[in-house]
C-alpha cells in the first residue's frame, strides 16, 4: 500500500506541476514523465503495447476536443504539456487497476467519468484550459468520454491480467 499511495503522490504532483505551470514547464512535465516510464520500465514488467494503445487513445479524443471547439488551450495544437499528462495518467491508471480490479467496470468508469471531467475542470479554473462550447455541452462531452477512456483503460488491462494468469 505504501508503494501505491507513492505512486499516487507521484501522478498528482505531476498533474499539479502540468496544470498550473502549463506551457512554462512543459518541459520539465515532459521530462519527469519520461523519466517515470523509464524508471517503470527498469523495475517491473510493464504492459508497454497497452500504455501506448491508451494514451494515443486519450490524446487522440482531446485532439477531437480541440477541433470540434470543446476545448481551447493557448496554442492551436495539442500543449506537450497535455500529452504529458496523458503518459503519467496511464501509468498511474495501470497501478491504480491493480488496487480496484475486484469493482464492477460500470461503477469504476461512472466514478473516472466524474473524476476525468472534474479535471479539465480543475484545469478550467487554474487557467490552463477554455471551454470553447457552452460548459454544459463542454462538461457532458468529457464526462461521456472520460466514461468511454476508463471503460476502454479497464477492458484493455482486465485483458492484460487474464493473459499474464493463463
């Protein structure tokens, strides 16, 4: 257990660190989640086809966001911040899997729909993102996607686990 609460102060600071320094330390985002993934890759057997499956997944959809106007950040394209974000969040969610796997897939993604959205809400009020739409069609749109992410993100790794068992 004390792994996991290190691994989730790890994703949090990363998140904080994204959000509210943004496009000023993108980089130092960028290199810290780089550093994790290496840092995975050195000590566990880490599902790497599965990580990368998910994040192109969640940045893809956040491209979309951009593009269908639901999201606005300060540049045209997607910040490297964001797609730090996504790396961490996915290594932070295949951790996270190992503690919740035992909880029904409808009731684990209803609550990352919730949580998902909420931090593009946390993102809107710290300054690092705009809702480009009406924030009810902005917020119902993450929410519904945030529930697609974390139903896919379950189904992905619950496939990984039955494979590793067998």
């Amino acid at each position: 257990m004390k792994k996991f609460i290190a691994i989730s102060l790890w994703f949090q600071s990363l998140w904080v660190l994204a959000v509210v320094g943004n496009y000023n330390a993108q980089y130092i985002t960028l290199g810290l989640a780089i550093f994790t993934l290496l840092l995975t890759k050195a000590t566990t057997d880490f599902p790497w086809f599965k990580f990368f499956f998910i994040a192109t997944l969640g940045i893809l959809i956040d491209h979309v966001n951009i593009q269908l106007g639901i999201l606005d950040f300060q540049q045209s394209s997607l910040p490297i911040w964001l797609i730090s974000l996504w790396l961490v969040f996915v290594w932070y969610a295949y951790f996270l899997y190992q503690v919740i796997q035992g909880y029904s897939f409808f009731l684990i993604s209803t609550c990352g729909a919730v949580g998902g959205s909420m931090s593009y809400l946390g993102g809107e009020k710290l300054g690092a993102v705009s809702f480009s739409a009406d924030f009810n069609i902005a917020m119902t749109a993450l929410t519904v996607e945030w529930f697609v992410i974390v139903y896919v993100l379950l189904k992905v790794f619950s496939y990984e686990r039955q494979n590793v068992a067998s």
